[in-house]
C-alpha cells in the first residue's frame, strides 16, 4: 500500500488505493503520522477503495495526535461497502463512531 499525501494550507489529503484492512493499517497510519504539525484538517479519499473491514474504524476514528489536537478527519468517496461498515458502528455506538464529523461529501443515498 502507497497512500498519496497532497498538502493544501493546512489541510492534507490522503489518497488509498485498495482495501482497508489490518495488512494495509500500518502504512496508512504512517502516512497519516507523517503529516506536519501544522495540518488541521486530514481527509481520506476512499474513492479507490471498495472493502473496508473494522482496521478501517481504526483509523478513521483514531485520535488526534498529541501535537495536533485540533486536527479534523473527513472521508470522501466512500463506496457502499466501507459506508455501511461505518452506519453500522454509528448505530451501535455513535459516541464512539460519530459518523456526522467524519463524511463531508456521501450522499445520503448510498
């Protein structure tokens, strides 16, 4: 896996291409703690990515590292697969899972 990181201001995206799953998690996360300090905003482009299992709750719900306490997650391109899985842990424990922070652009369709 060789996520793509773009940096605009202070918003980064990462780009996946392929599953999320517990193979994959590791390199994600380190794209994600390769970020600069100065990066509060993070959003996942999904858009190439069709399965999901629970790494994926993992890493999209992980706390905001200690020097970047305001850094905001966002997901876009979520596919049907990988947003069911995150409904699903919303209904089950939407403090946990609070699925409105997180989608900044699924319609509410899929």
């Amino acid at each position: 896996m060789n996520p793509i990181t773009t940096l605009n201001g202070t918003t980064a995206t990462i780009t996946v291409r392929g599953d999320i799953d517990f193979d994959t998690l590791s390199p994600l996360r380190a794209a994600a703690d390769a970020l600069p300090a100065h990066v509060t905003g993070l959003r996942w482009d999904l858009n190439h990515t069709f399965f999901m299992d629970v790494a994926g709750l993992h890493l999209l719900f992980a706390p905001a590292p200690p020097l970047c306490p305001d850094r905001r997650t966002t997901v876009t391109g979520l596919h049907p697969q990988p947003l069911r899985l995150l409904r699903l842990a919303a209904e089950t424990n939407p403090a946990t899972f609070p699925l409105d922070r997180l989608l900044c652009d699924t319609p509410a369709t899929l």
